[in-house]
C-alpha cells in the first residue's frame, strides 16, 4: 500500500518508488518468495538506472540486492557482475571510506567465501571492518557484524585461534551496545558456540547455545525460524558427542518450528530433513534416512533448480547412502552428478569438490579400482590444501583416507609417510584448541 501511495504521488520513476520496491522485494526474499522478489528488484533497478548524482546510491542498492539474491540461487556468475558493479557505483558515489561501501565489500566478500575464493573474501571483510571502524568507531554494532563474518571465514578455513578473539570482540560490542538480551547478541552467540564445535570444546559451546535459545525464545518465542537455527545446531553439537536421542528429538523440534512457520517446501525445512537424515545414518537407520534425503532434494530441486550447490549435496549424502548399504552402481552415478554440479557451480577447486572427490575415491576403493581412487584423493587432498591450508582437519581426513590405501596397494613406506603427516596436522589441530 506504501508503494502505490508512493508511486501515485511521486511518480513510478521516482527514487522513492525504486525504494518502495526493494523494500517490498527484500519482503518477499525473506519469505522465499524469490521469484516474486527479483520481479521487484529488476523493476528498481530499471528506475534507478535512470538517477544521476546521490540518487545513484539507489542504484547500487538495487544491484546489490539483485547480487545477494543471485548468490542465495548459486548463481554466483550473475552475483559477482552485480556486487562488483554496485561496489564501484558505491564507491563513485559515496567515495571509498563511506559505510555504505563496506557494505558493498561485505557482500561481495559473503559471495567470494561461497566461491571459497577465501583470499579475496578476506582482504574485502577486512576493508569493510577498517571502514568501519573509521566511520563509525569501534564499538559500532555494524562493526561487531564485520567482525563476526571475518570470523566465520576463518572458522571455514580451519583458522580457529584467529576467529574465536574476532567473535569475542564482536559479542563484546553487542552485548554492550545493544543489551545483553539482544536477538543480535544470540546470533553471536550462536557463531562462537559453533567455533567450539568445530573446535572439539563441547563443553564450552553447550551453555552458549542454550544462552543463544534463551534469548531467541524470548525476542521471537519458541515457533520462529530463528529459535529453530538454535535448536538445529544444538542437535548438530549433541550429534557430535554421540547423544543421539537428544539430537533426534531436537532435529525434529526444529523440522517441526519450520515446517509450520515456513511451510513444507521451503529450504529450511530441506535443511532441517539433511541433517535428521544424516543423524539416521550414522546410526545406520538407512531406511529412514533415505526418504528425508529424497524429500529434501525434491524441495531443493524445485526451489533452487537442479544445478545448484546444495542439489550436489544432498546428491552427495545420498551417493554415500547408496554406499553404506552397497550399491556401489547408484552411488557411482549419484557422487558423479554431485560432482559435476559443484564443478560447475562453484569451480574446480570448491572444497565441496574436493569433499565429493574424496567420497568417490573410498567408493573406487571399496571396488578395488585402486588407480582411480588414488588419483582422486590426490586430487582431493591438492584442493583441499590449496583453499584451506596444509593443517586444515579435512587434510588430514583425506590424508588418512590415503595412507589406507597406500598400505592395500602394498606402498608402506608412502603410508607411513602419510600417516605421519596425519599425526602432525592432528596435532596442530589440538594445540589451536
């Protein structure tokens, strides 16, 4: 109703309507409404070609928002023409130390991490967080946000020691600025007891996340999307530890929240499905594993479009379904379209790759096609080093996988020399706890 009152006072061509529209497009982007929602952004975006002078500021907001949602799809082609664009239009505009511009920084920065393109992300997130810091001093709430989405790049690397100050310092700011049951607040939380996950520090990310889910319950009550993130990544903690009844009921509790709040078909729920699926698996309840699976690739498919990146995953858990219960024929075929779709989406030297490679490789070997296996591990293990550093867990995950053949194929002496490098990174791995 805004935009038509704008529309109808102002002009359809006013910046004020291209506003209404993003605003409205943003809406509908949040809802999962993303067709409906790049309608709008493009009709924002053929009014604000036309603005000259400060109005261009609505121009790079159009295209930014047009590169978020091309990301959100796996079109990250479509995205980084967009971000790249606003981030010029931006800096032209405002000039390069403006907050808008590190907002521009940060999201190309968000598409170059998907991309693992992990060294261009960083340089962006640290120019966005030095801009900030300057225009906005350093106990900025849009600071602590630069600050936790550095540190989610360095836990994706493995850089672990790096990230837990920045989320620190980042809930630090929250928690002073904007109170300490701030729904931002839980959000940091959330990133820092996900850090210790990953890091092993179970004990430590428990109280973190039931602190998150305290504060999530409380700023949006126990059936929002937001409370269910908290609940699913609580489940995926207690998984690790092998609580797996816990996990169960968690996993459903946050399916459930989706399911009514989102609806069944949107990619939360898809999400939601995986991971209940892979807690089933690794109990080895294959039977009921398998249809959450099918049930989350259908609502990915249909949501996303068969060739994007979180197709080729639940594609990958399936191969390894296929796997575990040997037929070896389908996983074959399954791990290969998941590899070709992630080649394809995200570039020959995507981690995903090199996961999906791996996996590949241990099915060749279970077949004693050895040859292939071998140089699919090698090849897993080159990405891997290369997008995530030599001490990176997935390295030594690979290099394990490895040295296990090594020692059918009757080379001793190189899975020594494997198994050896394993213990180093390993570690290293512990002493950054």
């Amino acid at each position: 109703r805004s935009l038509a009152i704008t529309e109808k006072t102002a002009g359809a061509n006013h910046p004020a309507a291209a506003e209404g529209l993003n605003n409205l497009a943003a809406l509908y982007y949040a809802q999962g409404r993303s067709s409906e929602a790049e309608q709008l952004y493009e009709r924002s975006l053929a009014i604000s070609e036309n603005l000259q002078g400060a109005d261009q500021a609505v121009l790079a907001t159009s295209l930014g928002n047009l590169a978020e949602l091309y990301r959100s799809r796996g079109q990250y082609r479509e995205a980084e023409v967009f971000a790249k664009r606003s981030l010029a239009i931006g800096e032209k505009s405002l000039g390069p130390e403006h907050p808008g511009v590190a907002t521009s920084l940060n999201n190309l920065a968000e598409l170059y991490r998907a991309l693992a393109r992990s060294s261009e992300a960083e340089l962006l997130f640290q120019r966005s967080l030095a801009i900030r810091e300057k225009a906005l001093g350093a106990s900025h709430p849009d600071v602590a946000t630069s600050l936790n989405n550095l540190a989610a790049l360095y836990r994706s690397q493995g850089r672990y020691a790096e990230a837990e100050p920045l989320f620190k310092r980042g809930l630090a700011i929250r928690e002073k600025v904007l109170g300490i049951d701030h729904r931002d607040v839980a959000t940091i939380l959330n990133n820092l007891a996900e850090l210790y996950r990953s890091m092993g520090r179970y004990a430590e990310a428990e109280p973190l996340y039931k602190r998150s889910l305290a504060i999530s319950k409380n700023a949006f009550g126990a059936e929002h999307p937001v409370f269910a993130t908290t609940v699913n990544n609580l489940a995926a903690l207690y998984r690790a530890e092998g609580k797996y009844s816990k996990a169960e009921a968690l996993y459903k509790q946050s399916l459930a929240i989706r399911e009514k709040a989102l609806g069944a078909n949107h990619l939360d729920v898809a999400n939601s499905l995986n991971n209940l699926a892979e807690l089933y698996q690794a109990q080895g309840r294959l039977p009921e594993a398998e249809p959450l699976y099918q049930r989350s690739l259908t609502i990915r498919e249909n949501a996303l479009g068969i060739e994007h990146p979180e197709v080729a995953q639940t594609l990958n858990n399936l191969a390894l379904l296929n796997h575990d219960r040997g037929d070896y024929l389908e996983a074959e075929a399954l791990y290969k379209r998941s590899l070709s779709i992630s080649e394809k989406a995200q570039g020959p030297d995507h981690p995903e790759v090199a996961t999906t490679l791996n996996n590949l490789a241990q099915l060749y070997q279970a077949l004693r096609r050895y040859p292939e296996a071998e140089a699919l591990y090698k090849r897993s293990l080159s990405i891997f080093e290369k997008a995530l550093g030599a001490d990176h867990p997935n390295v030594a995950t690979v290099l394990e996988n490895y040295a296990t053949l090594l020692r059918k194929i009757g080379r001793n002496a190189e899975a020594e020399e494997a198994e050896t490098r394993v213990r180093t990174v390993r570690s290293k791995i512990r002493r950054n706890r």
